[in-house]
C-alpha cells in the first residue's frame, strides 16, 4: 500500500488505544446512531411516479417524516469519482479517485489522497460499519468493520468493472477488514457476490434478447437478496453508531434497460420493447431491502439515502458513437448514462430522517450536494470537519438553531 496522506498505521494504533479509552466512557451518553443508503444512479425522473403509485412505500415513508430533493453531483459523474468525493468532500483532482481507470490502474483506496470521513468517525471513537460501498478495494483498517464493493477484484474479474466476483474469488486485496470476519461471513451469510452483474455485449443479445435479459435480471435479484441478507445479519449481529450500506444493480440495469421511447438516441426495438418494466422495477426491489433495513432502525436513528448521481437516456450531441460507452468497455448497447459533462443534467438524490430532522421539507433547486454528506454526519457526531473539506453542515434540514444537532 502506498503512502496515505492519512495514515492506516496511525489509525490501528487509535484504534488500540481507543478500546481503552472506550471503556472508561462506558457510562457516558450513548453516541448518536446513523445509517447511511446509498443507490448508485438513483433517478428522480423514475421513482416520482412509482411513488404516486404506492409501489415505494418504505421510501415514502422516510418522504413524509423527513427531508428530500435532489443531489447536486460533480461534473462527468462516475461512481468512483462522486463516491470518493462523498467519502473526502473534496474535488476529484485533489482526493485523486478521478474515475474507474487511474493512469492505466483500476481505481482503489491506494489512491485516495485526502482522509475519509469515516477514518475520521474512527479516530474519533465512533464505530463504523461499511457494505458493498463502491472504491472501497482494498479496504482499509476502520474501527469496526469494512466490506468492499464496486471494483474489487477476484477471479474472473481482474480489474474489478463490472464485475461480480464472489466472496471467496477476491484477489489482488482484501474485500473484509478485519480480515478474520470473512470466515464468519462465508459461514453465516455464505459466498456471496460482491458486485451487481457484468452487462451483456451485444453479441450475446443477437437473436436471443428476451431469453438474456430475464436471465440477466434473475442473476440481478439474486445478487441483491444476498446483500440484503448481509445487511440483516452485520446490523443484526455488529452493531455500529456509523453504517453505510449500498446497492449498485438500479445503475447498471439503467444503462441498458431504462425505458427509452423509439426516438431516444439507440433504441433497439428486439432489446428496449422486451422489459420496459426491468429499470422502474429495480426501485420496487430496492424498497424492499430499504424495509429490511428499516426494521434496524427506531426514532434515534439517523437515515440518510442518497445517490451519487441519476441517469438520463443518451444524447445524439453528446456522444459521437450513441451506442458506445466508454466505462462499459464498448460492448454492450447503451442507452443511458450519467457521465454528461454538466452534472446538474443527472443530479442524485438526498433523503433524511432522524431526531430533530424536520419533516416534510423538500429541499429547492441544489441545496444540497455530494460534499455536504461527510460535514454532516461529523458534524452529528459532534466532530469539526477537516479544513480540506468543501462542503458544509446542512443545517437548514434540522429543527432550531443551526448547528445544535443530535447529540440529545
């Protein structure tokens, strides 16, 4: 591992001494308890009316007793790039996870220059859990526990996009910390997939896209009832104050599924007609593990869902070859992506809920943004957010003063 400009070493020595530490505040104020969402490539455009219609009733729910609005991301957003940004609230120039390929390297954690907000939560004595969060390969030491999640590596994944290596194919790196959980996991949760499902190429689809696409979205449903067994069992069985949990199957069924009209930019009748329903339903599967989730929590929590970016249907002006794209190593055909070059054309999403949240409040027009999560949940924690940070306390989605939050 390279130099950090934060340490590893550094943070296990804390992390020794604070066991300590930790016991003689055994007696002090419990710390506050947050959960943080997270949906790669969640679209506004799509769970609006899926909302109206009931199918989201776990995602309406936070709606009614909290705050929405959408999510200001960076410019070209990938899920590397807006992930590391989210982690440091820093510019992708200066935390360094730029997008999936680095100078010719897979993007991973090596790279990372400036420290994330949840080593930051360690240091500081808060316990912090990590799930099949993208950029997170190989993991790093936390003060509690961290499972990696878009671009590991593995067996018949070498360089980690795209890819859905199984717990017990990773190589290259660790995919759990501490390492001696991956037995535990492998035993009670079994050998699970680490990452959504590799896209077709549009040489499988020829002649046969029904028979592909249902068979690709089964292996789709699989993959995401096993991590929502892994999320009940690490919130049943290692509880943490700080969690963050993630899916990634919404994105990657987008960018070929999303249901575009015959005059969007590479419609292909044989593959957009056989399952318009396959992206709005991902949303409907993702409220389901957003229910699993929910049973976790109580009126103490804090839950954050937000998404690192949405995804909108491709443009003839925006691209050369509309039916190429070139995070998806040029085979298969896309039809949507997120990686404009203005954000604001595919903002993400934000919803809260939590005590001293307010409810009912819909934030306007880009109050919020991808580096306003890491000052936030420090600031809930009572922890002042590192100068290098860009982004602000979204103190405007608290009851009284700004500032005093949480720590009640």
């Amino acid at each position: 591992m390279v130099l950090h400009r934060f340490s590893a070493l550094s943070l296990l020595v804390l992390l020794l001494t604070g066991s300590l530490f930790g016991q003689t505040q055994s007696t002090a104020k419990p710390k506050p308890r947050v959960i943080v969402i997270s949906v790669n490539g969640m679209e506004m455009d799509v769970i609006r009316p899926l909302i109206l219609k009931g199918d989201l009733p776990n995602l309406a729910g936070v709606i009614k007793k909290g705050v929405h609005g959408k999510l200001r991301t960076v410019d070209a957003p990938n899920c590397p790039r807006v992930y590391s940004t989210m982690f440091t609230s820093t510019e992708p120039a200066e935390h360094g996870v730029t997008g999936f390929v680095v100078g010719g390297i897979t993007a991973n954690t090596n790279m990372l220059k400036q420290e994330p907000f949840w080593s930051v939560l360690s240091k500081h004595g808060v316990t912090v859990g990590m799930a099949n969060v993208p950029a997170t390969f190989p993991v790093l030491p936390v003060n509690g526990y961290m499972i990696s999640g878009m671009l590991t590596r593995g067996k018949n994944c070498e360089d980690g996009i795209l890819c859905a290596p199984k717990l017990s194919e990773v190589e290259g790196g660790d995919a759990v910390y501490p390492s001696a959980m991956k037995a535990e996991l492998l035993k009670n949760v079994g050998d699970f997939y680490i990452d959504c499902e590799r896209m077709p190429s549009a040489g499988d689809l020829k002649g046969r896209e029904a028979e592909v696409i249902d068979a690709w979205l089964k292996k789709v449903q699989l993959i995401r009832d096993q991590q929502t067994q892994l999320f009940d069992y690490l919130l049943t069985n290692h509880p943490v104050d700080f969690t963050w949990l993630v899916q990634s199957c919404e994105d990657r069924t987008g960018h070929w599924l999303y249901p575009i009209a015959p005059y969007n930019v590479g419609y292909n009748p044989q593959i957009n007609s056989a399952r318009p329903d396959a992206f709005p339903y991902q949303y409907v599967a993702f409220d389901k593990v957003l229910g699993t989730i929910l049973k976790h929590t109580d009126d103490n929590t804090y839950v954050f869902i937000v998404s690192d970016h949405g995804i909108k249907p491709l443009r003839e002006f925006e691209e050369t070859d509309p039916h190429a794209h070139m995070d998806h190593e040029r085979t298969s055909p896309i039809i949507a992506k997120h990686d404009f070059a203005d954000g604001d054309d595919v903002p993400g999403s934000f919803f809260a809920m939590g005590p001293g949240v307010k409810h009912g409040l819909r934030l306007m027009g880009f109050e919020a943004s991808v580096y306003d999560l890491a000052p936030t949940v420090l600031h809930i924690y009572g922890v002042e957010p590192p100068k290098q940070m860009r982004g602000r306390v979204l103190s405007e989605i608290f009851d009284g003063a700004e500032g005093k939050v949480a720590q009640k």
